[in-house]
C-alpha cells in the first residue's frame, strides 16, 4: 500500500493514513486502499478492533484530495461520490469490526465524512474539524449532510455546512460529535484502552449491535425489528454459550467468535 500503513497489536489495527505533505487528502488511490484494507482486516477474525487516524502531528484527513476533482463534470463528480460512498464511506458504517477514529488535527471536508463514518470518534485537543465543501462551490459527497445531521441535529448541521465554519475539538465534544478529548500524545494509547475493552467482548454480538444501531438510520427499514432478529440469532452462536456459562460458572468469558 503506498498511502496508508497498517500496524497490527494483539487483535488491534491501526489504520494510518500517509500522505502527510497533503495533509492526508483522500484521492483515489487513497480510497482504494482503505477499502482493501478494511476487507482484508474485516476478515480476519483475528482483528477485533480497528483504529483509524491520520499521519503527523497536523492532521487526521483535510478531505478530498481538490486537485483530483477540480476539473471533473457533473457527471464525474456525481461518480466520484458513488464509489467513494461505497467503497469507503457506506463500507466503514457497516463493517463487522468495530471502526474508532482517532482524530489528531484537522478533519475537514472528506477527512470528516470519514471520521462520522467510523463507529465512534476520539479526538486530540488540537483537532479541527468542519465541512467546507461550499467555500469550493460543491458540497459534501461522501455522506456528510447525513451522518452531520444524525450526529449533531440538523441546526447545528445547517450551520456547520453553510458558514463552513471549523469547530475546535472541545465544541466537538459538545455537539457529541467526539466522544472524548485528550492531548495528543495520549490520543492514540487512550483510542487503544478503549479499543482492548471492545475485544474482551464477543465479536459477533458486537458486529449484531453495530448492524441494528445501524438500522435506525436506513430508511424503510424498521430497526426493533432488526434488533429482534439479531437478539434472536445471538442464542445461536457459541459466544453467548462461552458468555452466559462464564457468567454462571463466575469467571471470565474467553469469547471464541463464532
Ligand atoms: N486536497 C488536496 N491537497 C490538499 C488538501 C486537499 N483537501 N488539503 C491540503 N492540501 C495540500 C495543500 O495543497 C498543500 O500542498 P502543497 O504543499 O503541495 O501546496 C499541503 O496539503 C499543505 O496544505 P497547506 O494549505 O499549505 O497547509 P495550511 O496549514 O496552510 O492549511 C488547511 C491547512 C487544512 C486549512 C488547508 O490545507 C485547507 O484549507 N485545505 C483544504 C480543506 C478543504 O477544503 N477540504 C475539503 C475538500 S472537499
């Protein structure tokens, strides 16, 4: 992979997106990688968690990569937020494995449809993060008008989008947009204990969570329904078996994660 590193602890990944002399834009090449490496450590049962952070000490992701679309049609750019959903943006929401950013400086445009993409986000204290998509004519494509308004209501949202204004990490915090804000030479050992909590956990129940959390924002779908399912087939897998005889036997679960 030329534009991401992946480093492996244990059952934790850490995704490092590299391509600091751009402040980590997403372009193309960007995207593809991240899309395979989301599969490759989706599948390997071996990856509990995986962490999602930017390389430096400026930014996570300061979006899109411009000069790639400066020069596209309508028809190319309305292509270029169809694959990028679902190669990257759709992919991550629904990934099995649990996905947190880490978010250690600026996280504008595309860098933060990622970041609301993932399952939850920690940010250092220097973060920055905003859609500025209209200071360039366009606006977000990579699902922010969306996953912006789930996360932080839609007058904040509005907002957000129409005055392109960034938002220190602390406002973040705020608007629940982050779940935590530590310095940023913790941000990665902090990401990570919350990560080994996660993998102490049974993997499938988790990937079930994900899919009915996930349910409540898909339209047509009724998500108490999906969650009635997902509960359902829990009974079925031997980690609820390992989970529920620990517990009686009073002692820890050693989840096999099937
Ligand atoms: N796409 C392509 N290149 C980008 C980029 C992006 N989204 N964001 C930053 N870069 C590049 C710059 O062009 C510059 O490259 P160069 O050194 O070859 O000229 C390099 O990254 C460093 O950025 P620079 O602007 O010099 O850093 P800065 O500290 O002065 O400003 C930002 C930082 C984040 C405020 C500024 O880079 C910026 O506004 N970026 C664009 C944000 C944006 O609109 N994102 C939404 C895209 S849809």
């Amino acid at each position: 992979m030329e534009n991401i590193l992946i480093e492996k602890t244990e059952n934790i990944a850490v995704v490092t997106i590299n391509r600091p002399t751009k402040l980590n834009a997403l372009n193309k090449a960007t995207i593809q990688e991240l899309n395979q490496a989301f599969k490759q450590l989706n599948e390997d049962k071996n990856t509990k968690a995986i962490i999602v952070t930017g390389s430096g000490e400026k930014a996570f992701v300061a979006g899109a990569d411009i000069a790639e679309f400066a020069h596209f049609s309508v028809e190319e750019g309305e292509k270029l937020a169809a694959e990028g959903q679902a190669l990257l943006f759709d992919f991550v929401q629904n990934l099995e494995t649990p996905v947190i950013a880490a978010v250690n400086g600026f996280a504008l445009g595309g860098g933060l449809e990622l970041a609301m993409a993932c399952h939850f986000r920690i940010a250092s204290d220097n973060a920055k993060m905003g859609l500025p998509e209209v200071t360039l004519g366009v606006i977000p494509g990579y699902g922010g008008t969306q996953r912006l308004t789930q996360l932080v209501g839609k007058g904040r949202a509005m907002e957000m989008i129409m005055t392109a204004k960034m938002i220190d990490a602390q406002t973040a915090l705020n608007y629940g947009l982050v779940n935590n804000v530590v310095n940023q030479e913790e941000l990665l050992s902090f990401t990570k204990d919350i990560a080994v909590k996660i993998t102490k956990n049974s993997s499938v129940a988790i990937a079930k969570a994900i899919q009915s959390i996930n349910a409540n924002f898909e339209e047509g779908i009724n998500g108490y329904n999906v969650e009635i399912k997902n509960f359902g087939n829990c009974f079925g897998t031997e980690d609820f078996k390992e989970g529920t005889t620990a517990f009686l036997e009073k002692r820890k679960a050693n989840f096999p994660g099937k």
